[in-house]
C-alpha cells in the first residue's frame, strides 16, 4: 500500500510537457501532496526525450504522466509505444475535451488512465495515487506468474523424471521376465537333457554289449574256421592221423558251435539292432517334443503330444509309477504344440516327484461341448490347503534347493491363458492331485485377438509374471501422458537386483 509509506523517493514519476511552466505546475500540485516524500521527479519536454529518458532507465520509472498535445509525437503515441517496451509501467494522459473524444477507445481499454482538462488538483493527485497502486499490483502480479512459470517448470521437469523412472523399471520388469523365462527355458532344458542322456544310456549300453559280444562270438567263429581249413588240409595230404584228431575235436565242440550260431550271435545282433532301434525312437520324440514351431500355430493332436512326452519322461516314471491312459477321440487342436508338451510335462513331472516309491497316474483326455480336456490325475502327497492358491505363483516351490525353481505351473498357466484356456488344481492331502487343462477349440483365436484389440499382444506372451503389476505402471504412464503436468500418483522402487 502506497498511504502512510515513509519510503523516500520509492516512486519514480515522469512527467511530460512541452511547456515546461505546465511540467512544473503540475510536479508542484504533486510534491505539495507528497508529504512522505515518496515521489521523485523525472522531467521531459516531448515524447521523444521522454523515451530516451525511460531507456537511459531501462525502464525503471514507476508512472509517466504525459500531456496529449505535443508538437511530433502526441501523449497517447508515447504512451502505446511505452506499453509496448515496457508494459508494467503505469500511465496517465492529460487531456483537452477534443483529443479526450479521440482517444475514448484508448481509455476504454484500459492502456492508461487520464485526466481531463481542466484538471482539479485533488483529482489529478486521486489518479496519479490510484495509477500508482494499479502498477504495483500489476508488478506483483507479474511476479507472481513468473514464480508460477518457475513452480510449473519444476513440476512438469518432476513429472518427467517420474515418468522416465517408471519407464525405466517396466523396461527392467520386462527384460527380468524375459530373462525368467529363458532361465525356466534352460532348467526344463536341463530337466530334459538329464532325462534324455539317462534314456539314451539304456540302450547305448545294450549296443555296446552287444558289440563286444559279437566280437568274441566272431573270435570263437574264426577259430572254428581255421580248424576247419586244417581238417580240409590234413585230409588233402592223406595224413589220417591228424583227420581224427582234429574231427575229434571238432564233433566235441558241435555244441559250443551250434549254440554260437543259434544262440550268441543272434543275440548279439538282436541286443544291438534293439539298442539303436530304441535310440532312434527317443530322437524322433524328442523331435516331436521339441517341436522347433514354437512360434508358429499348428494344428496338432493332443493325445500324441501327451504320449510324446510321457515317453521323454520315462526314466522318471518306470519301475515305479504306472501310468494309465484313457484317451479319447480329440479333433486336431489349433495351438502351440511345443508349449504345450511343456505344461504337460511340467505336470507329469510334478506328479511323478510327489509320489513317494510306488504309485499310479491317470491321464484323461476327452471333447466337451467346444473345449479339449485334459486331466492329470496322481496318487502322490497332495497339496495342502493353505499353499493351493501359490502353486501358480512364480517361484513358489516347496522342493529343496537346486531341485525345483518355482516357475514350471506359472509357466504353464502362462502358456495355458495364452491358448484361451483354463488350468485347475483339485488336491487333496494324503490322497492326490488332480490338474484339470480346459483347452477351447477356438482359443488360441480367441485369445490373439483379445490381445491385439488390447494393444498388448507382446505382453501376453509373458502373462505369467506379475502381470499386475506391469498392468499398473503402464497405466500410470497413460494417465501421466494423458495428463502431462500433474504429479504421478505413486512410483514404485527399481529393483536394485534387478539388472
Ligand atoms: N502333483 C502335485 N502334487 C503335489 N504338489 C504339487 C504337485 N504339483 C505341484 N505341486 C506343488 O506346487 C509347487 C510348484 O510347482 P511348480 O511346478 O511351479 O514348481 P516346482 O515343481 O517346485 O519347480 P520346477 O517346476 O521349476 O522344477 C511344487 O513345489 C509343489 O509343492
Ligand atoms: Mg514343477
């Protein structure tokens, strides 16, 4: 407030007149009113000399107070030119009722007061007082905006920081699943390999017995052959006493020779043509398990899947699990068939580890209505109650250390939401497990386009891991694109292990 101030000289005025008795009248009627003294005189006597004072300044004058009717450039030409340089400095024209007429729309909009000649005193000192009010608020306020810009500035600059952490740790959340399901690749990869190398020892070792045997069977028969080559030779040189010796000899081994050639050497054959008939098939299946189509969709029987992978997982199972099959007359399935070998593996496993020595499991496979469905069935230690709803949840194992990872049913359910389907887990403790895989013959269809129309194909490839949660921070970072300039809601802490 400008009443009652002591600040000496903290108004600075610019009067403009070319009659420089009327400038001076006029900065008397002022400083007789200014018992404070806070007015302090600037002098000009045209428009012109007015400006080259306000830019000696840099514009560092409160008000300027010019008459209208100048030889060159007029009191209101000055003033426009001053609002355009300098805007927050306040302005007062005095003029006759003429000009007063002309410049009516100048008023109006409010680019500077005025005063009408004849003036009153009292009045002229009213408006100059009220002007000077004016501009100081008009000064605060533009620092006001400013400060507001700066706040705005800092704010939009925070936001974007957020934003770009939270693009960050999806980014990380994305490359840690991705890296999550090459590991879960690599350890059922492993599960396998192990599976696959003791299948292929079986029957390596039948070859190699085999061939060792042949070897000495094939020794024997040489022998054989060369006491044969020395009969013909005795007899051809007549000597008869060594015709019986050696006949002799030979009519005592006819046995060992005829069991050679009935017996051993069929064997041996047989052993080897077995061993490398058997490792043949182990490669074709696990060709057909493999299936190097992942990607791609292909119309596959799911009764030879299961098969398929039973036969891979074999050394899990022999001897001590017997499995029946009851399986029915399934229409070819569009899907991907490797992946789904995999959960059917997965499940198969699990089953055969929680049997305890000997037990039984069934596999069920039968059409219902639209859907394919597949039930797994084992007579093994049950899941309790109360971990049934984490199975699925990456990670979760209750098997020891180096034994299981926790992925193989979030992998499953994964690749199973990813065909459209359902997985279900019935249990109970001390009796059994059953896995129920509800399969719709139109689901992997279904699901590509629910997630093409989503926009977020890409992602239900790794529906399995925490999906929720990359759910969440690509939401926020719709709202903070939708909305730029407002704080994000809440960020969540990167992983530090997380790289
Ligand atoms: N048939 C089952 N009988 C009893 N428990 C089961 C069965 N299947 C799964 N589970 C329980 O669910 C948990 C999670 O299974 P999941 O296949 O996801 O992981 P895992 O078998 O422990 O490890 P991985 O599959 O990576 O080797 C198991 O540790 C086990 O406790
Ligand atoms: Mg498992």
């Amino acid at each position: 407030m400008i009443v009652g101030s002591s600040r000496a000289g903290h108004y600075k005025l610019l009067v403009v007149d070319d009659e420089p008795h009327v400038l001076e009248t006029i900065i008397d009627v002022l400083e007789d009113r200014d018992e404070d003294g806070e007015f302090q005189f600037f002098r000009a006597t045209s428009g012109e000399e007015a400006l080259s004072i306000l830019d000696e300044r840099d514009g560092d004058i409160d008000l300027v107070l010019t008459d209208q009717r100048m030889p060159g450039m007029s009191g209101a030409q000055l003033l426009e030119k001053i609002h355009e340089k300098y805007p927050l400095i306040g302005s007062i024209v005095i003029s006759g009722f003429a000009e007063f007429e002309d410049m009516r729309s100048a008023f109006k909009s409010g680019i500077f007061d005025y005063i009408k000649k004849p003036y009153d005193e009292d009045h002229l000192v009213g408006v100059v007082r009220s002007s000077l009010e004016k501009t100081e608020l008009r000064r605060q306020n533009a620092n006001l905006v400013e400060e507001l810009k700066d706040a705005n500035q800092l704010l939009e600059q925070r936001v974007n920081e957020r934003t770009l952490e939270l693009k960050h740790s999806l980014e990380r959340l994305r490359s840690m699943q991705q890296q999550l399901i090459q590991a879960e690749k690599m350890s059922s990869l492993g599960q396998l390999v192990a599976g696959i190398a003791h299948e292929i020892n079986n029957p390596a070792t039948s070859v190699y017995a085999g061939a060792e045997a042949l070897e000495s069977n094939v020794d024997e028969l040489v022998s054989y052959l060369e006491r044969y080559e020395n009969l013909l030779k005795a007899i051809q040189d007549g000597d008869d006493g060594k015709v019986k010796e050696i006949g002799d000899d030979l009519t005592n081994a006819q046995e060992d020779i005829d069991y050679l050639l009935e017996e051993g050497l069929p064997w041996s054959i047989r052993s080897m043509k077995e061993g490398a008939v058997r490792i043949k098939d182990i490669v074709r299946n696990l060709k057909t398990f493999a299936r190097v189509d992942e990607a791609e969709v292909k119309h596959a029987d799911i009764n030879d899947g299961i098969r398929t992978t039973e036969k891979l997982i074999h050394h899990e199972l022999k001897n001590r699990i017997t499995v029946h099959e009851e399986f029915g007359d399934l229409p070819p399935l569009e899907c991907y068939p490797g992946q789904l070998n995999q959960v059917f593996m997965n499940i198969l496993v699990n089953a055969a580890q929680a049997i305890e020595g000997e037990g039984t499991i069934w596999i069920k496979t039968y059409t219902e209505g639209n859907n394919i469905v597949v039930k797994i069935r084992d007579t093994g230690g049950g899941i309790p109650q109360k971990v049934l709803k984490d199975i699925f949840n990456p990670f979760f194992t209750t098997k020891p250390v180096g034994q299981g990872t926790g992925l193989g049913l979030s992998i499953s359910y994964g690749i199973i939401k990813k065909h459209g389907g359902e997985i279900k887990v019935d249990s109970e403790p001390g009796v059994g497990t059953e896995f129920t895989i509800i399969l719709p013959l139109d689901g992997v269809q279904k699901a590509r386009e629910r997630a093409k129309h989503e926009g977020d194909y890409a992602r239900s490839q790794y529906e399995f891991f925490d999906a929720s949660r990359i759910e969440e921070l690509e939401k926020e970072l719709a709202e903070i694109d939708a909305n730029p300039g407002e704080p994000a809601k809440s960020v969540p802490e990167p992983h530090e292990d997380s790289h």
